[in-house]
C-alpha cells in the first residue's frame, strides 16, 4: 500500500477515487508517565514518554487507515492528514485520514 501527503504519486496514474479513509487512536496519560514527564519539564528538554505515547497513537491510526484502504482494495492512499484533539483532560485522539485510490504505473 503506497501512502503520501501529496495528491498525486510520482509515476502513477490515479484511475479511481475510492473515497475518504480513515484511522483513529485515543491513549490517555499514564500516572506513571506523568510524574517522569513532570520531573523531565522542570528540567527541560524533550518528553519522551510523551514522544513514544504520541509515535505509537500515529502508527496505530495509520494502520487503521490503511485497512479501511484495503477493503476497498485500494492501491494507494493519497493527500494523507493527521489531526489531534483532546477528547477529555488527559486523554488525546490522533485521525489520520486521505482519500484511497486505484492507480497503474505510468507508461514511459
């Protein structure tokens, strides 16, 4: 499954639009995580507890997404996005979403 941001892939046609796809995660803070993340602000510096939290919560929206492509046997899914909002205090969702589509190679 080819996945960019662009609307376009380099060296594909785009035959068929198959619709918006999506994929979504909601993590909420661990306590735990959180006095380690605490401790790291005071100090300064990146949060990594957080970073993790985050990278994983994009990689699971991504592969969500991805299968909502390919049951609609998609070849690709173009002019991805990825949106974040608070759903309640200390909880996050991460959307990822594109719009999936059949493609063939471009002949030279």
């Amino acid at each position: 499954m080819i996945v960019v941001t662009t609307p376009t892939i380099a060296g594909m046609r785009v035959t068929q639009s198959l619709g918006l796809v999506r994929g979504n995660s909601i993590r909420a803070r661990h306590l735990g995580k959180d006095v380690q993340a605490f401790l790291r602000n005071l100090a300064g510096g990146e949060i990594r507890e957080y970073t993790k939290m985050m990278a994983e919560a994009r990689e699971q929206a991504i592969d969500r997404m991805i299968e909502e492509a390919e049951c609609l046997n998609a070849d690709a899914v173009v002019s991805v996005r990825f949106q974040t909002a608070e759903v309640m205090s200390g909880a996050a969702e991460m959307l990822c979403y594109g719009t999936a589509v059949r493609c063939k190679r471009e002949e030279s």
